[in-house]
C-alpha cells in the first residue's frame, strides 16, 4: 500500500474525532458520530476524496441524517446534509443549527 492511501486511512474519521468534543451526548461507533433519544437518531458520518491525485487541502464532508421513529419502532430516514467548512467551530455550529431546526431539541444537551 502506498503511504498516500494509508495516510487517507488514518485522517478518515480526523474531523468526526474532533466533533466528539463540541457533542459530548455523542457516541463515536468508529464510523460514525451518533445521538439517540426515544424519537430521534442523528448520525453524522466522514467523507473524504477519495482521489489520492488531489493534496489533502479539502476539508473533510460531514454528512448529517435524521431519522424519526416510526409507530413500529424503527428509524425511518428522514432529512440529510452534507457539511464542509474548515472551521471545526463552525462546522459544529451550522451542524448544530441544522439538526436543531430539524428536530426542534437542542442536541449539546441531551435530545430527549
């Protein structure tokens, strides 16, 4: 494996690793970030290129979905986005704004 590719696997979840400190009511799964309540998930998940051509310049994609529960008592998908800003604080921020506009709970706290 050239250390190109093994440098792409190790800054894979860089920017999720760093989100766990912004949402301390998170669960990081190793692929994803993760909020749960009794209606809710919100998962957060890392994307990056994937053309080892291209310097690593780009900021990571965060892509955030929501799921409600159903009345059968599972997650349907519902809203989703996709993130890339180069200001850990403000990738936070926005993410933070989106889900609560989403769901209507705030989800530093917990989202119950």
């Amino acid at each position: 494996m050239s250390e190109r590719f093994l440098g792409y696997i190790k800054k894979q979840m860089e920017t999720l690793k760093l989100l766990r400190d912004y949402f301390p009511t998170a669960v990081f799964t190793g692929k994803c970030l993760v909020f749960i309540s009794e209606d809710w998930r919100v998962e957060l998940t890392e994307h990056k290129d994937s053309d080892f051509s291209k310097p690593d310049a780009e900021p990571s994609v965060i892509r955030v979905r929501i799921f409600k529960k159903a009345l059968n008592g599972d997650f349907v998908p519902g809203h989703y986005e996709d993130f890339q800003l180069a200001s850990i604080g403000e990738l936070a921020e926005q993410i933070e704004k989106y889900v609560q506009s989403a769901i209507g709970r705030n989800i530093r706290e917990n989202i119950e």
